[in-house]
C-alpha cells in the first residue's frame, strides 16, 4: 500500500492534474496485488488557494469585504476550468458544481460573519483556511474517475482527530487509527482510490482544525502510520530533496537518500521539504519517506530511511539558511556563575511565545545569545529588559541587546557524527571568503552545525559551504571528509 501526497503544484491546474492522473493510474496498478494491496491519495488545495482564503479573511476582519467576494468567484473559476476539462459525465459535472457552489457559499458566509464581529479567531481561520482542500479533494476524485480510476473523495474531518490546538493541532493516533482503518480499508479492498483532504482534521467533538501551514505532508504521513502503509510518496515540484536551495546555489543536486533525521534537521531549518513534524508518524512505523516530482515523475527522488547507507565522506548531506532572525544576547561580568540567568531569560522568552531556534553559552559565563524569529525580537527584547531590570542597573547584567538582519546557516548530516575536522572546513570556508561568524552552535545529535551570520554574508556563506564540501558532487563519489579537511 502506497500513500501518495500530492502538493498544491501537482494540482494546480489542468497539466498539473493529468500528470497526476498518470501517476495514481500507475500506483493504483502497481499496488493492486500487493500483499498490502491499494494505493491512497492525500491532496493540497490548489497552489495559492489557501493564501487567498486565508487573505480573504483577514482583510474581512478589518471590514474589508472586496477580497473575499472577489476570491469567491475566482476560485470557482479555477477548479471549474480543471472540472471541466476533465469530466465528461454530466451528472458528475452537476454535482461537483453543486459542491463547489455549496463550499464557497460557506466561505462567503463565515468571512460575511468574520465582517460583522470584525474579529478572526483562531478557530474560525481553521474552518476558512481549510476549504482549499474541500475543494481540490472532491475535484480530483472526480477527476480520476472521469479518467477511468475507481475513486471516492473522503473529508480527513472524519479520519484525522486531534487536539484543539487550532492552527497547528496535533493528532490523537488512537482515534486516528480506528477512524482510517474502518473508512478505508473497505475501499481499498474494493480496488477504490481513497482521495482524502490534507491539512484539516477535526477535534474530537468534531470542530474544523488545521495541522498548520504546509500540514498536508503531516496528514500524509499520520494516515500512513494509521493504516501502516509500505511507502509515503511526497509528490512535489522539484526532484526530492536538494543540496542547498536551487535559487542559492545554482549547482545543487538532489540526493538519493536522507535519514529522518537529516530531513528534519532541514526542515526545522526553512528548507521547504518537508513539513516538519511529517517524519515523526512515518519513524514510528518505521516506513519509508519518498519525495517525488509529478513533473519528472521518472527521476527517483529522494527516499527518507532510517539509516544511511553511506559512510563518512557523505557526512554533509545539505546546508541551508533561514533569513529574518534576530540574534539576543545577555551579556554581563556579574553573570559568571550566578545561577538562574539562563532559566530566566527562556522564561521571559517563553512568555512571550517566542520559538528559539538556536541557543549558544560561551564558557566564560559572561554572555547567552539566542536567535529568535524578527517578527519576535521587539517582544523578547522588552520581555528582558523588565525581567533583568535590577540586574541591568546594578550592573550584574551589562547590557540586553538584539541585533537585526541576521541568518542561520545549517549544515545538515547525520554523517557528521564524530567526524574531526568538519568545523574546520566549515570556518575554512567561510574565512576564505571574509565571512564573520557572530556565533556557532552543534546540536547534541551532531546531526548539524549551525552559524549566525550577518545576513548579507548568507549567499556566499551557502555557497562556499556547499562547495567545500563537494555538494555538488553524487555523495558516493565526494572525497572522504578527512583526506581533504585540513
Ligand atoms: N494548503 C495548505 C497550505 O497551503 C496545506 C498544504 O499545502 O500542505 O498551507
Ligand atoms: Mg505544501
């Protein structure tokens, strides 16, 4: 059994849509007399269906009402124009057009209301944001069976239960599990596509929830788990996961193989892979991840496993950035051994929701420095000064301080694991280009090292990393680690 997720440029329009037809032919056949047989299909919403709705919204909340009656027709022009392209039957046509109508008439209706109370809570962005794929799951069922493919469109509401954590909630398995097992086992036992909504779910009292932006890689994944299928296919528009970021790095290669650890490493560090929380259900099972491109649906892609097959000299797999951080640092001589400075200061970071993505001590004693998201820093920053304002007037503490315009570069691999060397041809490497490293980290897994760089470095940074490293190259064919690290 194959789970295949297809991504919002997979069904982003009429040819995007007949090479996915192609593709879920090709499963559906190829997994029909397996010993787990079928195949089941996970969709986006249509590339930028969910910005619009979610834009919509927003601008109806502050009284603005042109967007989303604009959006209501737009969007029934898009997934009407694949409609009809692709199906002949007119009872078919008729009812997804009434489904259609149906599910904008709830949209226009919700952003109508969001206009009257002019408030968006939390929860009522979940109901809004997910109609993208209660629109293209439906669609592409029915385009499937237009096309000869025995296929039933199934609302992830009724499989996926989660928490009521709205805007990035998080699945109960138990229920879970039960739900997917009893819908869809019967269908696949009759030779049917499940089609299923990705990104939504619903909490046990059955009220609309999302898994967060870019969820429908997770719903992939958790409805894979659930039904313990043997592959989950990442259909995407580029060739698996890359080296580094194509537009950065114009010789970036895709890798043939990556650990769940690697991928989440990256993902956690702004490569768009993957979501990041998707290899969580898929390392339970123990079931292999692929990343696929329904354009080039030939290219093998890259498969996500548990263990790579490759030794040291594809230690690196990946280096990626991730822009828009602010770099906070607590600095002080009074601070040198005085317990409690760090616990407060993630205390008053925490209070603030602030994500920190990256933490370093200098073993002096006399700075912390942590990297937190620009759209954070101002909130941190005020956070801090209230906490350690005894502190900063008794001079304990010298000084809080934030510096903009900042980036993470992360090397990424699992490989790197008690490699020597590997920092050199880091800083090698950055130093041979002029580049000031403001601050360093590793994480205990040895997995990757993170930088913090003046953001204008980053490019060049990226670059000459991937370099290096010989990136560029087909891991098997990179020169051991050690023979070329001075
Ligand atoms: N449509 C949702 C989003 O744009 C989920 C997804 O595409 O994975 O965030
Ligand atoms: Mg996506």
């Amino acid at each position: 059994m194959h789970v295949l997720k297809f991504g919002g440029t997979s069904v982003g329009g009429v040819d995007a849509f007949a090479q996915v037809v192609e593709i879920v032919r090709r499963a559906a056949d190829g997994q029909a007399q397996a010993a787990k047989p079928g195949a089941v299909v996970v969709t986006s919403a249509m590339s930028g269906v969910t910005n619009t709705l979610i834009h919509a919204a927003k601008q109806a909340a502050k009284g603005d009402e042109a967007p989303y009656q604009q959006a209501q027709e737009t969007l029934l022009v898009k997934h009407q124009q694949v409609a009809s392209h692709f199906i002949q039957d007119g009872q078919e046509r008729a009812a997804l057009g009434r489904l259609f109508e149906e599910r904008l008439t709830e949209f226009r209706r919700l952003c109508g209301s969001i206009a009257v109370l002019g408030e968006l809570t939390a929860r009522g962005l979940d109901v809004v944001s997910g109609l993208g794929e209660r629109l293209s799951a439906p669609l592409l069922a029915a385009v499937l069976r237009g096309q000869g493919i025995a296929a039933e469109f199934v609302d992830a509401g009724e499989l996926v239960i989660t928490d009521g954590i709205f805007g990035g909630a998080e699945p109960l398995m138990a229920p879970t599990t039960e739900r997917c097992q009893a819908r869809l086992l019967p269908l696949l036992a009759k030779g049917i596509v499940p089609v299923i909504t990705g990104f939504v779910g619903s909490s046990a009292e059955g009220i609309p929830t999302t898994l967060g932006r870019g969820g429908s890689d997770y719903s992939a994944a958790i409805i894979g788990a659930a039904l313990d299928a043997d592959e989950i296919q990442i259909w995407t528009d580029v060739n698996g996961v890359l080296t580094a970021d194509p537009r950065v790095v114009p010789n970036a290669r895709s890798l043939n193989q990556l650990t769940y650890e690697e991928v989440s490493e990256l993902a956690y560090y702004g490569a768009k892979v993957l979501h990041p929380k998707t290899v969580t259900p898929a390392i339970e099972k123990q079931i292999p991840l692929r990343v696929l491109n329904t354009f080039e649906p030939e290219h093998p892609g890259t498969r996500i496993v548990q263990r790579a097959e490759v030794g040291s000299h594809g230690a690196v797999k990946a280096v990626t950035s991730i822009r828009d951080m602010n770099l906070i640092t607590v600095a002080g001589r009074g601070m040198m051994g005085v317990p409690g400075i760090a616990a407060r200061t993630f205390q008053s970071v925490a209070r603030v929701g602030a994500n920190v993505l990256m933490i370093s001590q200098s073993s002096s004693e006399q700075s912390i420095c942590f990297v937190v998201p620009e759209a954070d820093a101002a909130g941190v920053m005020s956070e801090l000064q209230q906490e350690f304002g005894r502190e900063l007037e008794r001079h304990y503490i010298d000084e809080v301080v934030s510096d903009d315009q900042i980036v993470i570069v992360a090397i990424v691999g699992s490989g790197m694991k008690g490699v020597p060397g590997l920092a050199a041809g880091i800083f090698n490497a950055l130093a041979q280009h002029g580049i000031n490293v403001i601050a360093i980290a590793q994480g205990s897994s040895e997995a990757n090292i993170s930088v913090v760089l003046a953001e204008g470095d980053a490019t060049t940074a990226v670059r000459s990393i991937h370099d290096a490293f010989e990136l560029y190259k087909p891991t098997e064919e990179r020169a051991q680690l050690g023979n070329r690290v001075p």
